[in-house]
C-alpha cells in the first residue's frame, strides 16, 4: 500500500511526514448516513440538515435540540433562568413563534418547572425531538435531493482534485 504525500494546505491535504487516516470530503459527507449524531456534529453536515429541515418547514426540531445542547453548557444560575424562559418562549409554550411538536404531558411539566427551571428542565422535550428527527427528518434527508447532491457534487470535486484528467 503506497502513501499520497501532498504539502497543500487546505482541509483535504495529508501532513507531510505523518502518516494517518484522513476522510475527504465524500467521505465526511457520506460518513453523515452513519448517524444523526454524526451529521449533528459537523458543522456542513448540520448546515446541510438544517438546509433541508427549512425545505420542510421543521428547522424548529433542530433549532430546539442546538438551544438544548447550549443551555446544558449554561453555567451561572442568572443565566440558567433567562436562557430557560427564551428557549420556553421561543418552542415551547402555546402558539411559540417556532413550536415544536411534543406531547402535552411533557410540555405540561415544562410549564410548571419553568419558575425554576434546571439545567434538566427541557431534557425530555429535546429527548422526543431528537427521536421525532432520527426516525422522521434524517431518513428522509438521505434520501433528499440536498444530501444526493452535496455526495456528488463532493465526489466529482475530489475526483478532479486527485484525477486531474477528469
């Protein structure tokens, strides 16, 4: 097995003098139907997501879940509170200007909790989004024009890169 060295200086080039894996952009971009977590986790990824969820008129499920994930990093009680009350304004509470869809036992317990709320308080609400996304948006993003195109757009850029011919 022989090793490409290349000393470009873009996200795609090998170090020289180190040897290590690396995914190009096709790969990271096909990596993204491993898992949700995955495609959240990176940032073209969640941007492509994000793309398509608009295409669907449901960026609030995504929204929400990034809301979730900041406020669980809040660490100042003062913080807490007003991160809480906008992220409630904002998706959970009745005609929010980007509701989400849970149950009304969950957004119940919300509503009686956000007086003092916990860096748990919207946990089971981000829980049910997240399994709204996961079985609902994410395959059907796979299977989108979105996610088709940004593969092959990236596989014919790499090609290119490495098969100057082409």
């Amino acid at each position: 097995m022989s090793w490409q060295i290349t000393e470009e200086k873009d996200h795609n080039a090998i170090v020289k003098g180190r040897c290590c894996f690396h995914r190009s952009p096709t790969t990271e971009a096909a990596a993204w139907s491993e898992n949700m977590d995955t495609l959240l986790t990176n940032q073209a990824g969640l941007e492509a997501f994000r793309t398509f969820l608009k295409s669907e008129f449901s960026e609030e499920n995504v929204e929400f879940w990034l809301a979730c994930e900041d406020f669980k990093k809040t660490e100042s009680a003062e913080k807490i509170a007003s991160k809480a009350k906008m992220i409630y304004s904002e998706f959970i509470e009745a005609d929010a200007p980007k509701e989400i869809n849970i149950d009304f036992s969950t957004r119940d317990l919300i509503s009686k909790n956000i007086t003092e709320p916990t860096l748990k308080c919207f946990d089971e609400a981000q829980k049910l989004i997240y399994s709204l996304m996961a079985k609902d948006s994410f395959p059907r993003f796979l299977k989108s024009e979105i996610y088709k195109k940004l593969v092959n757009s990236k596989q014919v850029g790499n090609n290119k890169k490495w098969l100057p011919f082409l």
